[in-house]
C-alpha cells in the first residue's frame, strides 16, 4: 500500500512537470491573448467583492452600488508624478494635491483666524480627505494629473480605458469651495454613476475651534428651520426631498454642502461616540452616462467661520445655522449695536460692557419696580418675623395674616418677580448672541490675561468675580423664607454659578459679572431711595 502510494506521488510529479515544461502557456502569450480582448470585456468586471474593492477611507464609491465596476490600472512606481500647489479667494488660501485631487490644508487668512492658524480640515478624521467625492472607478483615482491651474482654481484629469474623470475645484469668495466633477464617455460601453460626497469629521475635538463648551454635531436644513443633532436617531422623521443643505457644526465654524441639482438629494449620518466619528454623506440618484456622452454635477461647500453676512451672501438660508433659538428677532439687533460699539471702541470686551450698560438702561424702569417691589419687602421683614413666631405652629393662620398685612401695606409679593420676568427674554437673547457669535473669535479684551473672548477665561478671574458679585446680590434681597434655607440660596447659587462660568466664553462671563454689578447698584439706588 505504502509502495502504491509513493509511485503515485512521483508519476503525479513527473506529469505535471511534463506539463508546466512543454504544453503550458508562456507569460507572454498570456499577455498577448489578453491584449487582443474587447476593451468592453477589459474595462468591465463583474462586482463580486464590492466590500473588499473600497477602501475604508473611500465609502461612496458610486461603481460599487451598481452592477459594474472599473478597475484602475496601477501605474509603475514613480510613473505619475505627485504635484501640489495653492489656490486662494479672498478670505482663503488652500494648499492642494493631484494626489485624490484633495485639499490638504485650508488657511483662513482674515488676521483673526490667520493668528490662530485655523485649519477647517484638521477636524476631519484619519485617513479622510476634502473634497472626498464619488467615482466610476473602483475607488477615486490617486493618481489625478493637473491639467490646468489659476489663482482660483485647479482643474485634474484620469483617463482609462477610454473613461475621463475631470475634477475642478474653485475657491469662491464668502468661505464657498466649487467642486464640480466631469465624467466623459468615450467607450463602448454605458457606464453607470452615483453622484455623492462624504464629509467623515472627528465628533469632539477640544483643542479645536474652541470647542471646549461647544458640541460637534450635524446640521440639516429642511422645511425652513435647521436641525442640529449629535445623534443620527434625532434626525428620524425629517423627509430627505425637503433637505436644502446639510453638514458638520463646529460651533462658531461649520463645513456643508450643497448642490446645483436640489430634487432627489438625499443624506445619511452616522455618529459614534466610541470611535469620535461624524459621518455625512449626500448623494444624487444614480445615472447611466451613455458612450460619447458626458456628465457634470456641482457640488458647493461652505468651509468656514459663521460669519452672518458670508453666509447671506451665499443665501439658501445659511445664516440660520447661528443658532441664536427661538429668540433671534432681539439677538440679531444686538449683534448688530456690538458691532456698531465695536467699530467705535475697537476692542470687543468694551463693545460688551457698553452694550450691557445700554440695555440696563433700556430694561431701568423694569428693573426699578422689581426693586421697588423689594424695598418695600424688606421693611415688611421685622413683622413678617413677629407673624412667623406668633404663628409658626399655625401655617394657615400665619398665610392669612401674612396676606392681610401685604394688603394693608399695599405690598404685591409677586411685584419683585413680574418686571424681572419681562425682562428675561432680552437677557436670554443677549446670552445666546454672546455664545454663538463668531466676532468673538481671537478677539482681545486685556492684553496678557484675555486674548480671547470666545474661550474661557484662562486665569478663572471673571468667574471668581461672578460669585462674588452673586453672593452680595444675594445678600442684599429680602429674604421671605425660613433663616436655614435662606442661608443655603445665599451661599450655594453663587458657588454653582461660578462652577457653571469656569468653561464658558469670557465675553459671555464678562457679561454676566457687568450686568450683575450694575444691578447691585441699582438696588442700592432704588433700595435707598425707599428706605
């Protein structure tokens, strides 16, 4: 059996080497039977591996969701010829390469963002890329030659196999980046496109764009409002036909895109904490492009700071990603004012203390019966004290003689909260205006201590100074509650408010601390005046 099995292995040896030595093909008869092959059986494969043919960082291959897909041809090694250069508009300078036709680096040349070296691509994740755009290729060729170059734009072309990819990119005023892609058909055969684009962001990044208090998230403009959402759930229910634009918020600074063809524009987002990932990708239906025909789609970005008057420049309602909420008829007035003290002033924080004195002064006659109010309360706070001990084991007749002397006095308990209440709207405006407001980017209050009113406050003073102000506020209010929990209110608000301060904008702290002070004194004022 043994002596069987050893024959066979070595006749099996001997026949195949028989074989490979005088009847298998040479290489270069293989390669020339390939080389008379149909370019349409060249050029065409079918697409069974769609999974493995696209690269992680390439996820909208558009030949990988049809029925074919072109395989590109590497070229040898050092064959094709890696080239970079610049192009500008007149707030932007970007830095490309024919290598994916991509945007390496993105500098914002205003002197505000150029002194920060602000980069808008550095947000994207690892291995990602700007423009990252759909391909009848297997993947986006990496090999793109520059065909044509100005100040403003670059034009790059692949060919293969008698398909032409042209991809041109042009830096527009107003943050705006034009990406138009050109598929030209010259082969035998229809090919078959799905015009997409991806934006994969990393989902928190604080060293970024001051992001320390405020979110990464996506941003769907539909129906005449945005929507803003951290997770891709948040956005269920919103129906893809009315989607005008979408993109990446990254507080005072966002990344979207848009198209010249708006009917049947679709997205999809994902977000994953776990792996700081947020995805946007926005894609067209898909199209056949016919031999010796060709077809263009423009795809328009939005790759900058919000500022309110680029964004109304460019239109389709971009400016509505300043979230300034439900109360953006006063915030947007009082943009307006601080930029008008601004350009007075010439320094932001000042422009700030001046635009809070002017709406104290707006809201003094509110503020003046709130006081008024409590002035009259706390000349009431010896009786109300003679009633508590008289009464403190009859609540219901403590309520009703305590109701009875208000009326005598003619004290309203309410008449402190109502004309503080009126003004919380203005003062809510005013904080959200401060939080969202893009001047306030690199812009200089103190030299050394606060170079930047958008960040927090590096030395926690106006904080500190907050809960200061806070607590004497506190102290001075009547006080119609029992000594212990009064005690507890004086001492705690200030502390969580100062806690709450210590991450937050300083021109919104700055804010707070000056309206906090002006309205000590004007109790003191008004609390005088009535005594």
């Amino acid at each position: 059996m043994e002596k069987n099995t050893i024959l066979a292995v070595v006749l099996s040896m001997i026949v195949l080497f028989i074989w490979m030595a005088f009847f298998a093909p040479k290489p270069d008869e293989t390669q020339m039977k390939n080389n008379n092959v149909p370019a349409k059986e060249q050029i065409v494969t079918e697409n069974k591996n769609t999974a493995e043919n696209i690269k992680e960082d390439i996820p909208l291959n558009s030949a990988a969701s049809s029925t074919q897909a072109l395989e590109i041809t590497k070229p040898e090694e050092g064959a094709v010829k890696k080239i970079e250069g610049t192009i500008t508009s007149a707030q932007t300078t970007f830095t490309f390469t024919s290598d994916k036709g991509r945007i390496l680096k993105t500098h914002l040349t205003d002197k505000k963002y150029k002194n920060k070296n602000v980069d808008m691509f550095e947000a994207l994740v690892e291995n990602s890329y700007f423009p990252q755009m759909s391909s009848v290729f297997t993947e986006e060729p990496p090999f793109y030659t520059l065909k044509s170059k100005t100040d403003k734009s670059a034009e790059f072309v692949f060919s293969q196999n008698g398909i032409t990819e042209t991809k041109n990119i042009t830096a527009k005023d107003d943050y705006v980046i034009q990406v138009t892609k050109t598929i030209t058909n010259n082969s035998e055969i229809p090919v078959k496109y799905i015009p997409a684009v991806a934006i994969n962001s990393q989902k928190e990044n604080k060293a970024l764009f001051n992001a320390s208090s405020r979110p990464f998230d996506i941003l769907l403009y539909a129906d005449g409002s945005v929507h803003e959402a951290d997770e891709k759930d948040d956005l269920n229910g919103i129906e893809q036909s009315k989607i005008k634009w979408a993109g990446i918020n990254y507080g005072l600074f966002m990344i979207t895109v848009m198209t010249d063809k708006n009917e049947g524009l679709t997205y999809s987002v994902d977000a994953d904490k776990d792996k700081n990932l947020l995805s946007l990708k926005a894609n067209l239906p898909e199209v056949t492009i016919n031999p010796a025909s060709s077809y263009s789609i423009t795809f328009n970005f939005y790759v900058g700071p919000k500022e309110l008057d680029k964004m109304e420049a460019v239109g389709s309602s971009l400016d509505q990603s300043v979230n300034f909420g439900m109360l953006s008829f006063l915030a947007k007035p009082m943009l307006w004012l601080l930029n008008k003290f601004y350009i007075f002033i010439g320094n932001y924080g000042i422009a700030i203390i001046f635009l809070t004195v002017l709406i104290k002064l707006i809201l003094w006659p509110l503020s003046a019966a709130s006081y008024k109010s409590m002035s009259k309360m706390k000349q009431l706070q010896p009786k109300l004290k003679e009633l508590q001990q008289k009464y403190k084991d009859d609540k219901e007749t403590l309520n009703r003689e305590t109701m009875k002397l208000y009326q005598k006095d003619g004290v309203n308990p309410l008449g402190g909260c109502f004309p503080m209440f009126l003004q919380m709207p203005i003062y809510f405006a005013l904080y959200k205006m401060l939080n969202n407001a893009v001047e306030l980017y690199n812009a200089p209050f103190l030299p050394v201590w606060i170079t930047d009113l958008s960040a927090k406050d590096p030395l926690y003073i106006l904080p500190i100074i907050l809960g200061i102000t806070m607590f004497i506020q506190q102290k001075m209010m009547p006080q119609q509650m029992d000594n212990q929990q009064a005690k507890i209110m004086m001492y705690t608000m200030p502390l969580v408010f100062t806690f709450m301060m210590l991450w937050l904008p300083s021109g919104l702290v700055l804010y707070i601390m000056v309206n906090t002070i002006l309205g000590i004194a004007q109790q003191k004022l008004i609390m005088r005046k009535y005594a």
